[in-house]
C-alpha cells in the first residue's frame, strides 16, 4: 500500500539493503523498541532544561562576570539538545498521545525558534528521499569532503552568526537549493493539508513567542533593561552563534563524506562515541540523547531516541551492521575534515 501523501515511507529504491536489513528483525524483536516511555521522554526533557537553568542561574549569580561566557557556551549545547527533541516530536516518538507529543514538541521547538511541524514535513522529505535530488538536506551535508579550510570556513561564519538566518529560514520551510543540480525544494508544496496547515499555525505562534519574549525580559520586575540585555546574551547570543557550528557539524557527520548512497546503510552513519575522550566530548556537544545512532534511526525512525543503543546491539548482533557507515567519532572527524575529493 502506498503511503498517503505527507507521510513518511520506506527506502522504496530497488535493491535497497534497507529493507533486507527491515527483514532481519521479527515484529516480535522490533515490538518492545518502539514502544513509547513517557517517563524517559519526561526524563530527557528534564535533564536538558535542567542543563539550561545551570548556565542561567551560574551567569546571572556571576553577571557580568567571565562565568557569563561558560553559560554561553553551555547554553548553545544544551539548545541543540532541544533541537533533538523537537526531532523526536516530528517523528511521533516523545510521548504516546499525540496530543501530548505535539503540545510539548511545539513548546521545546518554539523556545529555540523552531516551528516543529513545519520541521516535520521537511524532514519527512529527507527520510522519504535521501541523497537524492528530492532530499532537502542536501544542500548542509552534501559534497564532502570538501577540505579542511573549506569547513573550517563554514564553521568560522556559523560562531559568528552569519548564517543563523538560513538555520531559521530551513527550520521555517523555506525552499532549498540543491548545489549540485540548482533545484529549487519546496518542502511545503509536497505535504497533506492537514500538515500544511498545522505548520502554517505553528510558525505563527513560534514567531510570537519571540516578539513577546524580549518585551517579557525588558517588563521584568527589577530587572528591566537589564532583564532584557540577559535574555538578548544568555539565549539570542548562544542561539545564533554556538548553536550553529554544531548543527552543521553534526548534520556533516551524520551524512557527510558518504561513499555509497545507494541505502541507508551507507548514506547515513553512526559515531561511536566511547573510549577516548573525543569521542567522549562528541557524545556531549554533537549528540545528545542517542543521535550519534543514525544509521539505526534511518532504518527504524520509528524507535524512539533511548531504545537506540538496543537496537544497534540488536542489529550488530545479527550482522545487519556489517557493511553499514559504522565507525568511532575519530574517524569520521579525520573523513570530513579530509581534502577535497578529485573530480577525476
């Protein structure tokens, strides 16, 4: 049956070693790892806004102080988390009722400048389409390696704030454009009504939050402009400049330097994250809540962010993984990081 437009499907290309993995897990294996937890997904929303009233509370006691930047810093980390779990909520994943899972998604992702059901349907195209011409991600994490000046470059102009804007405008649904064939993707114009108006509301509220927000810090009794000055460095600043150099690196390491695109398995990879302490420190600022696991994640979106170290075990463990993009974080910073491929 073929799915209804809107909603995301199965690697459908021919041969697709995606589906002969999908073969490898019983209904009665895959059964327990995508049922949902509450509790746990209560848990992660705890421990990451926990993170962020550290960093608050450590540079409001301290402010003006040098303490300030470590807050920036902890802040910028802690709001990509958010961004996960808007993730999950676009994926149905954070709470069982849908009701629940979207009220929270919107409100995690609204924080952050995120509108989580538009994201949804731009996502949906990236599942439904990867490394193809269709797959709106292209434009992040397509063509590498491309040099270590070339990202170092990218990376320089995302801590400076350069290119928040385009962040937004993708997290907002605006058109991508494939660097390779120049396409124009409309995210937008390929979704069901349902979901084309449910984002329509949603970027509607995500921009209101964010007119109201500075007038509330600036309304702020006793802190006045002062109140205002801390929500402009303590969340504006770390949102658009320590945020960005980790979705970019993060969406390069996921996908980038892929030499086989023609499954999951291959265009997508998984870091490990443990044993030295780089792989260590990429588990804290590049992949929160278990999204090294993304090989994993492209087979069975449909396993939610903390039965995914099961399900990698699972799969290794039926050598599903054998020939799949699995390596330490080490090694995939040395693979994107590498010098620019020869177009010969």
């Amino acid at each position: 049956m073929q799915p209804r437009k809107g909603e995301e499907r199965e690697d459908l290309r021919p041969g697709s070693r995606n589906a002969q993995a999908r073969r490898l897990l019983t209904p009665q294996e895959l059964a327990p790892l995508t049922r949902l937890s509450s509790w746990r997904s209560a848990l992660s929303i705890a421990h990451t806004f926990g993170l962020v009233a550290f960093a608050l509370a450590l540079a409001i006691a301290t402010w003006p102080g040098a303490w300030m930047l470590l807050s920036i810093v902890v802040i910028g980390i802690a709001q990509h988390g958010l961004f996960i779990l808007a993730h999950e909520a676009a994926h149905y994943r954070l709470f069982p009722g849908r009701a629940a899972n979207d009220f929270f998604g919107r409100l995690i992702g609204m924080v952050g400048g995120v509108s989580m059901c538009t994201y949804r349907v731009t996502h949906r195209l990236h599942h439904n389409n990867l490394y193809t011409e269709e797959d709106p991600d292209t434009a992040i994490h397509g063509g590498y390696p491309r040099g270590k000046a070339y990202l170092l470059r990218k990376l320089a102009r995302d801590l400076a704030g350069l290119n928040a804007w385009k962040t937004f405008a993708y997290f907002f649904g605006a058109p991508a454009i494939n660097d390779d064939t120049k396409r124009e993707i409309r995210p937008l114009d390929d979704t069901s009504p349902e979901l084309r108006a449910a984002a329509r509301r949603d970027r509607l509220w995500v921009a209101g939050f964010h007119v109201a927000a500075p007038a509330l810090a600036l309304a702020l009794v006793g802190a006045g402009w002062r109140g205002l000055a801390m929500y402009l460095v303590l969340w504006v600043v770390p949102l658009v400049t320590v945020l960005q150099p980790i979705l970019r690196l993060r969406a390069i390491c996921e996908h980038g330097a892929a030499g086989d695109l023609s499954s999951p398995l291959t265009a997508a990879r998984t870091s490990r994250t443990v044993g030295s302490w780089p792989n260590r420190l990429a588990r804290l600022v590049l992949f929160p809540h278990h999204v090294n696991y993304h090989v994993e994640h492209h087979l069975y979106p449909a396993v939610p962010h903390y039965h995914l170290p099961a399900l990698h075990r699972l799969l290794q463990d039926k050598g599903a993984l054998d020939a799949a993009e699995v390596r330490d974080f080490t090694d995939t910073w040395h693979l994107v990081f590498a010098a620019r491929r020869s177009d010969g």
